[in-house]
C-alpha cells in the first residue's frame, strides 16, 4: 500500500478504506448541491460571459458575430475610457479602503469595551450599513448639496469657506464620494473587527502587561496579531467591493462631471446595455474577474506567510 | 374501447381548433411603461377631470379603455425609466410586451435588429392618418421610411420665464410678454439688463439643459447637421465647435446663468420656483409643475410664462425628444395582436390632448389646432415649438450620441478639455461606437 507524508510528518495511506470511502461519499453527496448550483448558476455564467466576449453581440442577443479576441485588442489597444476608468477605481479604492479599514478598526477598538449601554452605540454604529444606496445616495446628495442647501456648505459659509457643489467639481467629486462610502459601509467592518477583539484572550493582554508593554505595544504585539484573519477577510472584502463599486457612484454622480468618476463597472454597463456591446462589455467583466481573481489570491498569500495553526 | 378513444380524440380537436376563436374573444394586452406608478391613488380612477401628472393621466387613460373595452384588456408593466433595461430583458427571454414606450431617438437601434414591429400598414388600418403627425414630430417614429413608433407627444427644450423679475428689468411689452432676444447680442444685453435690475440670471442651464441640448439647438440654428451624407454622425464640425464656443460664453457670462459645476437641474428647478433667476431652460415637463406649485401658493414665482428655446441664429431648431408607443413584437407577430395593440394606440393618440396637460407639446395638426389644446395654459406663448423641433438623426447612434456629447460638453464647460478637444473626443467616440456596428 502506497503512502504519503504530509506536513507533520506523520504517513496516512493513499487508498481509502471501505467506511472511510463511503464517510467521503456522503461528504460528496452533502455538498452536490451546492457544487451543482454553483456550476450552473456561477461557472457556466463565467464560461459564458467570456464566450460572448469573443462575440460582437447585441444586448437583445441579436447581431451576433464572432470576432475572437478583436474586443480585447481594442480595450487593450486603444480604449482610453476602459483606462481611465480603471484608473478611477482604483483611485477610489485607494480613497475609500484605508478609510473603511482603519475607521472601522478604531471603531471597534472605541466600542470593545464592558460600559453599560454600549450596545447602543454599537447599534448606531452599525445602522447605515442597513440603508439602501438610494437612501444614501439621496441623505449625501442633500449633506454636500451646493450653497446654502447643503448641510457641509452651510457650515463652511458660516466660517467664511466658500465651496460650489461637491459633486459637479472634478477635484472634488471622488473623494466625496469616498467619505459616503465610508459612513454607509464602514459598520459592518467594525463589527467584523469587534468580533474578533472578543475573540482575542484577556490571559494575552495580562501577561504582556506583566512584561511592561504600554497601550502601544499592547496593540502592536497582541491586537493586530489576533485580528490577522478578521483583517484579511476585511481588506479582500474591501478591495472587490471597491473595484466593484457602481450603484452608489451612479446615485451620487452618475459617473460625472464629465465622466471624472465614472468606474469600470459603470463603464461595462455602459457598454453592454446603453450601447448594446454586450460583447466589449463581457471582455471588460472577464478582464476585472481576472483582475479581481489575481488580487484576492496574493492578498491571501501575502497575509498568510508565516501562519501557524 | 374504440368508441372511447373516438369520443376523446373528437373531444380534443374541438378544442384545437376551438382555441384561436376563444383565444380571439377575450385578449390581454401588455404595455410596458414608464411614467411612474400610481396604482394606490388613480388604480381605479375613470375620471380624467383635474388630473394633470403624467402617472395619473397614463393610469386613469388605461382604466378607461378597460373599462369601455371587455375583450382586450390592458395590463400594465411598470418599468423604470428610460424602459429600456426591462425591455431589452424581455425581448432577450423572448416574452416582449405587446406594446412599449420609448424615446424616438431609441428607435433605429431597435428597428435596425428586426426587434420592432412594423406600423405603417396597421396604422392605415386602424385609421391613424400619419399626414396628421406635423413634419418634426413624425420623423420620431420613423426608420428607413417605415412607421415603427407612433409619436405621442414633443418633450421640449423651452424657456421658463419669471415675468416679474423681466419687468422689472424694463423687459416687458405692453401685452404683458416678455421682450425676447432674436440675435447672441440681443440675449447677452438682455441678460445684463435682467442682472443688472435684479441681479438674477436670465436664463439659468443645469444637466443636460446646459450640455447637449443647447449644442445641438445652435448647431441646428446655425445651419449645421448632426449626420453625413452617409447617415454617420458628424459633431466635430465649423458649426459645432462655434456652438460650443457660444455655450462656453454663455456659461462664463455670470449673467446668463450660475455656474454649472454650482447647480444641478433639481436646484436650477428649485432656483425658479423660488424667485431666484429670472429664466430657465428646462423641458415642457416643467410646466404643469411650476403652474401647480403657483396656484398652491408655495413658491414666490407668481407670474410665470412659457417661451420657445431662444432662436438666435439664422434657423429655427431646438431640441425636442418624443415618447412613441411601439410594438415590440418583432417582423413576424401575430397580426391580430398588432391590429388589438395599434387600436389600443390609436385610441391614445386620439385622447393625446389630455396628456398636453402635462406641458408636453402635441404631434398631430388636429390635436393642436382643437379648442382644448389652443385653451390649455400658455400654449400660445410656445406655440412655434412643435414645427421647430428637430429629430436627433434617425441612426441607430442616436441614443450613444446624446450620452457621449453631453459628457464630452461638460468636460469643455468645465474647463477639463478644450472645445477643439472635446469635439474631437466625442467625434472618435462616436466613431468607435459605428466601428461595432459593422
């Protein structure tokens, strides 16, 4: 019987025994469904997109042509728009992710504490993020609205600060949109963090402060080590749903002024359903799930280096 | 055994060839529309009388026809507007409404891929006289000289004028209307002696008021065309690029309007209604809006008039879209639910008129020249409007024409591109959008 070692050093037979082969087949039977639903709802639409991708192909599915990979010729080639609006994501995912991560770090650190009615704040803490992108967008649209109207010029007025509307001014619109972000999404982040500041235990913070470590080292040396998983889940979560955001830009800005914010994903809807390429449309989707794939996959990498179960 | 199986077969073709006649008795018809949903208040409403928003005219117009027509019932799908995201899922899945309403410019792309079903026959057919459509309107409906939309209203670019703030400005005439620019000088003097008297601008552009629609106004007032010979869309061009370059003084002008990276439409809107411009330029969508708000009393605009879109150069032109029932049934369709679908339209283009309550401007000659249109408030004052309008080419480009020149005028406005710049960005984007047609 043939065997193999594996990482602890201990040597397990290749071949399964009859209970162990029919336990595997009952494992196999309990997660069919999800594997054939997963399939047919998710692998094949993947398959699917990027045989369109190579298609010229209206959004009726109508004009169908098949072009091979003339559609990323172009978007690579010479599309201007598909780079600046790739440049746009990314400019918010850099304005928008630190913010969301760090914020929602200090958050649950303010709210991981044993104060009668904490509960409270954690709740109002949590709330936006229960909104929907057209509360947001509409409560956001009013906060930075221009002149008198809008709640952050009334108060930059009153110290003399003159300010024209957030969100029609190029320099000024992305950010905004950022800081939105932020208080919509950031709740949810603090909660995952705070999860894992529970999860973390007291004997660790007892026993550094024996040694003389400060609130500083504290953190250093016990709290970021321990929330390394809720961090990585974090920021891989953060990351595709910044490279992915659309609803709330399309609310906020609509993509303006001047196509100053518009995002990949608007861009791809754009194509596909205003201009009917639904083929150009798949090859940019299929070139972000690329994108998005590749990242996620070196982030866990990168966070995983020199983890011990 | 035998006789059993007799009786049944007998049984099972009566009902075959029964179905069409049961079928033809009784019909449902599906309209996909937009205009909003206001089924909790008008879901039962019959009575057209002092409803004036375009959910409740469109809702208690359907409930009429239901109610007066038990054999072909109307069941409406609300869709968001533009409609188009829904529709083109439906006719993706293969399960079309029978009827829908788009924009006129949206047509050709839908008609070009045999999506829609031809109307000029049925119309014939079931008595809607296309020589009734005036000249501008018609061409909404039309591909390659096919009727594929029937026009049911203009929704176009006018002037909303506070005749209070032009009085005081020594801007009104004995009759009491306000004293218009003909020429780019006269508007510009105009403006100042509005600014000057009351320190409101005159005409205040927001969105798309300030982009695209003034642009391609001028371009056809200056005798420019938005096509080539060859139906390919032409917008870097000598005519174009002195239209932006008028916007762009207009724009920086101060008098004209406020700046455009300080307003949006909704607040150009709200500006006007309370008295702090003396003009807008928005849509005939506006009207019924700013009458309500008027006699409600909740808005310091009292005395409110309604002009065309500015003529200041050589031709008339202005920027008009138009709303057009169509069937999208494909080439193919059942000519029975076509012939139900078309009198189901026919009979809205004929009670139109109620629709104008809403400020939109009418297709047809008769509509226009009855009593109760001529009757409606201010129709006078903009009356030129439905002969001046000008159809956005009839090429499948013309829904990505409108999207990518207002966003590449909005760069220009904005000072992010130069107008030469801009022209040509929107020219090479138009260009590429033709590239995938081929």
């Amino acid at each position: 019987m043939g065997s193999a070692k594996i990482a602890n050093g201990r040597r397990y037979p290749l071949r399964l025994s009859k209970i162990e082969r029919q336990d595997a087949l009952v494992g196999f039977l309990f997660i069919a469904p999800f594997i054939i639903l997963y399939l047919i709802f998710n692998f094949v639409p993947i398959l699917q997109g990027f045989w369109i991708s190579l298609h010229n192909w209206d959004v009726i599915g109508t004009n169908i042509k098949f072009v091979g990979l003339r559609n990323y010729e172009i978007l690579f080639g010479k599309d201007k728009l598909f780079w600046s609006s790739l440049e746009h994501t990314l400019f918010f995912a850099v304005l928008a992710g630190p913010g969301l991560i760090i914020t929602g770090l200090a958050l649950a650190l303010m709210l991981n504490q044993r104060v009668r009615g904490i509960g409270i704040f954690r709740t109002v803490f949590y709330m936006p993020n229960i909104l929907s992108v057209t509360v947001v967008g509409l409560v956001f649209a009013r906060v930075f609205a221009p002149g008198e109207r809008g709640f952050v010029n009334a108060i930059l007025d009153s110290l003399g600060i003159s300010m024209g509307s957030w969100f029609l001014d190029e320099a000024s619109a992305m950010p905004t949109i950022a800081i939105t972000k932020v208080w919509w999404s950031v709740g949810f982040n603090m909660l995952i963090f705070l999860a894992g500041l529970q999860d973390i235990p007291q004997a660790l913070y007892d026993a550094a402060k024996v040694d003389g470590g400060g609130r500083w080292a504290l953190f250093r040396h016990v709290t970021l080590p321990g929330l390394r998983r809720p961090m990585l889940f974090v920021i891989v979560l953060q990351v595709i749903a910044s490279v992915q955001v659309f609803p709330l830009i399309d609310v906020l800005t609509g993509g303006g002024p001047a196509g100053s914010t518009r995002p990949l994903v608007m861009y791809l809807f754009e194509r596909s359903f205003d201009y009917w390429q639904l083929g150009y449309g798949s090859a940019i989707a299929f070139v972000l799930f690329v994108f998005l794939f590749s990242i996620s996959i070196f982030q866990l990498w990168f966070f995983s280096r020199g983890e011990v179960d | 055994m035998r006789k059993f199986a007799t009786v049944i077969t007998v049984l099972l073709l009566v009902m075959l060839l029964g179905a069409p006649t049961l079928a033809q008795d009784s019909m449902t018809l599906t309209v996909m529309r937009f205009f909003g949903d206001c089924v909790d208040t008008f879901g039962d409403v019959t009575d057209l009388s002092g409803t004036t928003s375009e959910c409740g005219i469109i809702t208690t117009l359907t409930n009429i026809w239901n109610a007066e027509n038990p054999d072909v019932q109307v069941e409406t799908i609300v869709a968001d507007w533009p409609g188009t995201t829904q529709l083109n899922a439906a006719i993706a899945a293969g399960t079309p409404p029978d009827i829908a309403v788009l924009h006129g410019r949206r047509i050709p792309i839908y008609a070009s891929r045999g999506a829609l079903t031809p109307l000029s026959d049925v119309m014939e057919a079931v008595g809607i006289d296309a020589s009734d459509f005036t000249e501008g309107a018609a061409d909404y409906g039309i591909y390659q000289g096919e009727f594929y939309g029937v026009p049911f209203d203009l929704a176009a670019t006018i002037w909303h004028i506070n005749l209070d703030l032009w009085a005081e400005a020594g801007l009104v005439d004995d009759m009491g209307a306000p004293m218009l620019p003909t020429s780019p000088e006269d508007f510009v003097a105009a403006a100042e002696q509005v600014y000057g008297a009351t320190g409101k601008p005159i005409a205040e552009m927001a969105g798309q008021a300030g982009t695209v629609r003034p642009l391609t106004a001028f371009i056809f007032q200056l005798g420019g065309a938005l096509s080539d010979d060859a139906g390919n869309p032409t917008v870097n061009t000598p005519e174009a690029l002195e239209a932006l370059n008028y916007i762009l003084e207009l724009q920086s002008f101060g008098a004209i309007t406020r700046p455009y990276n300080e307003i949006n439409n909704a607040i150009a809107v709200e500006n006007f209604a309370n008295g702090e411009s003396a003009g807008l330029i928005d849509g005939t969508w506006r009207i019924n809006g700013f009458d309500r708000q008027i006699a409600e009393g909740d808005v310091a605009l009292e005395n409110y008039y309604v002009a065309d879109f500015p003529q200041l150069f050589e031709f008339p032109g202005t920027f008009a879209g138009s709303h057009n029932w169509l069937v999208p049934l494909g080439q193919n369709a059942d000519p029975a639910r076509v012939q139900a679908a078309a009198e189901f339209i026919k009979w809205l283009s004929d009670n139109s008129v109620v629709w104008a309550r809403v400020g939109h401007g009418m297709t047809r000659s008769s509509v226009i020249n009855s009593e109760e249109f001529q009757n409606l408030p201010h129709r006078l004052e903009y009356a030129s409007m439905s002969s001046n309008v000008r159809s956005v080419p009839r090429e499948v480009w013309g829904n990505a024409f409108w999207a990518i020149v207002h966003e590449e005028v909005e760069a220009a406005i904005l000072g992010i591109k130069t107008p030469e710049v801009a022209l040509a960005d929107a020219q090479a984007r138009l260009d590429d959008f033709i590239l995938f047609q081929s």
